[in-house]
C-alpha cells in the first residue's frame, strides 16, 4: 500500500482555529509542509499514523487542493497533545499500514440495498476506491446533486467501474477541495 515511503515524516506545524467555526475549544487544523505531504503515497485522502507532541493517533489527511494535505486535529487530540489554536506542534506520521473501512452514508447505502448487483460489485473493490466513491457523493454543494451522484454511482458500479470518473480527488485541477480558512 505504501508506494512513496515506508520511514517517518517528521515535521512541525502551526495549529489554526477554522474561520467558519472559530470558537474557543472548538477543533482546529494543521497543514502539512510541502516536503511532508511530497512523501506521501497520494495527494489525495490518505490515512496516517503517528504522534503530534508525543500523543499518538490515527487519521484521515485530506487534500489541500495544493497538492498538499491537511489534518484536523480534534479536541480531544489537541488536548492530549497539550496544545491550542497559535500553538506550533511536532509531529511524526508515517501512512497507515492498512486503510479503514469508510463509513457509507444512509442515502447511498440504501441505493445500494436497491441495486443488488451495484452492491455486489461494491463490496469487491477496495476501501480506498469505496472512499472515493464517498467522497464525490458527499462533495456535492447541492442535494439535487448528491442525489444525482448516487444513481449515477450506482450506475457506473452496475456496469462495473472500480473508480468514480472526472473526479480530481486532490482538488488541484477542480479547486474543489481545500483546507480550511484560518480564523484571524
């Protein structure tokens, strides 16, 4: 699974409080440094495991439409790790060994439940392309979309297509993914 590198990435980072939602004790967020994210295997989503200020952890980097990703450093997190909004953190990531299964949402689940053979094709590609698939139905902005994606998921997946199409996972092309904005 490991295409870049199997050895750690070491780096230290800045934690922001995002603009939409910046609270004291809310979650806040770190991006990775160029080189950091360059030794990945994906600039795409892309599980990692490691320590931010010696605390270890599990989770799910997204694409900064950079060619870089980001992480969300949750409450409970950043309080383990000692540290808030302002503060630098080191870290110490390495990709995860195996990726988690995605948690399907209700409304695609249950147009899968109705397209048996859409399901059955489903459960035979990985949990990476099921992330993907996830991802492009829950990126839509609008639920006219989000429900046109599902039938067409549905579709491409009846007529067995592993991957979702015209979808740029790393939103560098698209612009339509990013990290959050800092509050100031």
């Amino acid at each position: 699974m490991m295409t870049k590198s199997a050895s750690k990435i070491h780096f230290r980072a800045k934690l922001f409080r995002p603009a939409a939602n910046a609270k004291a004790g809310s979650w806040t967020f770190l991006t990775l440094p160029k080189n950091a994210s360059a030794k990945l295997p994906s600039r795409s989503m892309t599980t990692v495991e490691g320590t931010i200020n010696g605390f270890p952890f599990r989770a799910t980097l997204e694409p900064d439409g950079q060619r870089g990703h980001w992480l969300k450093v949750d409450r409970k997190m950043r309080e383990a790790a000692g540290a808030d909004a302002g503060d630098v953190v080191t870290l110490e990531i390495e990709p995860a060994g195996e990726e988690p299964e995605p948690r399907v949402p209700a409304d695609l689940r249950k147009a899968l439940a109705a397209t048996p053979k859409a399901r059955a094709f489903w459960s035979d590609i990985t949990p990476i392309a099921r992330r993907d698939w996830i991802h492009w139905i829950t990126s839509a902005k609008q639920l006219e979309t989000r429900v046109r994606r599902i039938g067409n998921a549905c579709a491409m997946l009846t007529a067995g297509k592993r991957r979702v199409c015209c979808f740029d996972q790393s939103g560098f092309y698209s612009k339509s993914l990013s990290a959050p904005k800092a509050a100031i």
